[in-house]
C-alpha cells in the first residue's frame, strides 16, 4: 500500500516538508490507542539476530543513519519501526539553520536523494534534552534500542579550532548515547572534508580519545568517511584509525558523483550542489567498504551504509565486510515496513 497510494502522496510535498511530515503522522499515531501494537504488529521485525560489534549489542543489523532525526525528536517512533539503532544528527554545539532551502531532492527515476542540508540542527542541549524524554528511556530499555551521536562543527567555526566544537558534543552527550560518529566527510559544509587529511583528523580524534579514556567506561568512537577518497586517501584513514584506536568506521556518506544516473542532466543541473545518496551509492560504497575492510585489523568494525534497497543490498555489505547496515534513502522510498523486509531474508 506505501508505494502505490501513500508514497505518491507524500511525494507530492517538497521533500523536506514531507520528511517532517511523514515524522509527525508517526508520532501522531503512536500517541493513538492501538497505534504502537499496529507498529509492533506489521512493521517491527518477526524475529531478527542480535549483533555483537564494537563492545555493544545490537538487537538487529538495521540502523537509521544519520540525517533521518538531526535532533533525537522521533527515536519512539522509529524505534517501533523495528531499527534495531538510531543514529541521532548531525549535532553541533550551536543551533544552526543549515543552507538555504530548498535543498533536499528526489531523484525518482534513481532511487536517490540529494541534499545540501547543512547540519542543520537545534545544538547539542536540545538534543540532549530530547533524550533525556520519559520516551526514549522507555524504548531504549524495553526494545534495547542503540543510540548513536553524530558530532560535527558549527559552520562557523574555523577548521583550526572545530575539535572544540567536537568536544563540547561529546563531553555533552556522553551520558545520553551509547556510541559516537566523527563526521568530517559531509560535503555540505564548506571546507569540512579538510578535517579528513591525515594530520588534522588524527590530531581530532586523538583529543576525543583522551577525553574518552580518562571516562569510568569509555565509549566506543567511530569515524564516517566519504566515498570519493582516493586508494591513498583511504590508506591514510585506515593508518589514523589504527592510530587513534578507533572502535570503527562508517563507510559511506554522500558522494558527489552524478555519472550513471537516469535522472535528465538538466534536471540534476537545476539542482545543483549536494551530496548524492540512494541506490546510485550502492557500488561505489560498498567497493570502498571493501577495501578498508581488508586494511583494518578486525577489532575496528565497520558499519556499511550507502545505496541499500532490498535485502540482497544487506548481505552483499556484509559479504564486504559489514558488522552492521544503516539505511535512509531506501526507507524513503520504501516505507515504514522497510526493516522488516530486509531482516525477513
């Protein structure tokens, strides 16, 4: 029924104000007598593996990304979709509006998005407030939901100075997620993806793990890296995640490539800039997963993310070496049942 009567729906809203949208419906219905047993009924996975990877237990493979709830204002509602973990963000320490709209986009024809959010978010205390909700306690201790933090810099924050910024997120989020993301590789921040040159990214993640070390119980820290590195650009990565003993990566954001699509040249002109993600991410993605796989030593895991559709798209991220597979665009596309159908093989 999503995708011949309520995806055409939605898709005739601008696709930021559908994403929204779509969110509060959700919790709208959640909030409805009978709403969460319909969730837990026709959307929640029937049966699923949990997943051991970097120290935690995940109670399935699928995650949200990223992206989805900048703001940790929607876990409840999706975890009663059946993630089995949500990746809040991306937070920076100051409120920021993001670029200017519109700037996020269909690509039908491709299954894609592409968007120039910009970290748009409410800042760290208001996430930090959202967590804190009697809902997402609730949630997170009967559902064993996994929360994850997404950090990143205020867009005005000089790159010489973003690990304060980095800092502040984590100091102020430690107590609220269960692992962190270093995100440096979104290409919608201007000059964000210098932070991913060998010296500076080290020198970042070295100052998180001091903080992270001197902690009773240190959290697991991963880093997220964009699919347009070059073969030495990547070596570079996987020799700072050894070095800075990262738990894991995350392998891919958006790409900026735009070769192969079916979407008319003049209409992706008319777009313009943005990081691309969906099923056109589904190759270059996982090559790249691949290839930090066999770079990394084991005790740093990966999770894959980028172009998965279907259920085949999760067995070929992990036949790549994929611990765990997050998913956005797909969800879009295919809808509230999404988890479910690719857990059901």
């Amino acid at each position: 029924m999503y995708a011949w009567l309520i995806r055409p729906i939605f898709f005739l809203f601008h696709a930021e104000r559908a994403h929204y949208l779509a969110l509060n419906l959700l919790s709208l219905m959640l909030k409805i007598p009978g709403g969460k047993a319909h969730c837990r009924f026709w959307y929640r996975p029937r049966k699923a593996a949990k997943v051991q990877a970097f120290g935690l237990t995940f109670p399935n493979a699928i995650g949200l990304a990223a992206g989805f709830d900048k703001n940790a204002a929607y876990i409840a509602s999706m975890a009663y979709l059946g993630f089995g973990h949500i990746e809040i963000g991306t937070v920076t320490p100051r409120p920021q509006p993001g670029n200017p709209a519109p700037r996020l986009f269909r690509l039908p024809k491709d299954k894609a998005l592409i968007n120039r959010m910009g970290f748009n978010n409410d800042g760290v205390d208001a996430a930090v407030r959202n967590l804190r909700h009697p809902s997402v306690q609730q949630v997170r201790s009967q559902m064993s939901v996994i929360i994850g933090g997404n950090i990143g810099k205020n867009k005005t924050t000089p790159n010489a100075t973003a690990w304060q910024d980095y800092v502040q997120c984590f100091e102020k989020l430690f107590d609220h997620v269960d692992y962190f993301v270093v995100n440096v590789s979104s290409p919608n921040t201007p000059g964000l993806r210098e932070l991913q040159e060998k010296e500076p990214l080290l020198q970042l993640l070295n100052k998180l793990q001091d903080i992270n070390r001197a902690k009773a119980e240190p959290k697991p820290l991963l880093l997220k890296i964009a699919p347009d590195l070059s073969p030495r650009e990547l070596d570079d990565v996987a020799e700072v995640a050894i070095a800075a003993g990262l738990s894991g990566l995350i392998v891919s954001n958006t790409t900026l490539d735009r070769k192969q699509l079916k979407t008319a040249a003049n209409d992706l002109e008319a777009i313009g800039a943005g990081g691309l993600s969906g099923r056109p991410l589904m190759t270059r993605s996982t090559n790249v997963l691949r290839y930090m796989r066999q770079r990394l030593p084991a005790s740093i895991e990966i999770m894959g993310v980028g172009g998965v559709m279907r259920s085949e798209d999760v067995a070929a991220k992990q036949e790549a070496g994929a611990k765990l597979v997050q998913v956005y665009t797909g969800f879009i596309y295919e809808g509230p049942a999404f988890v479910r159908k690719l857990l059901a093989q």
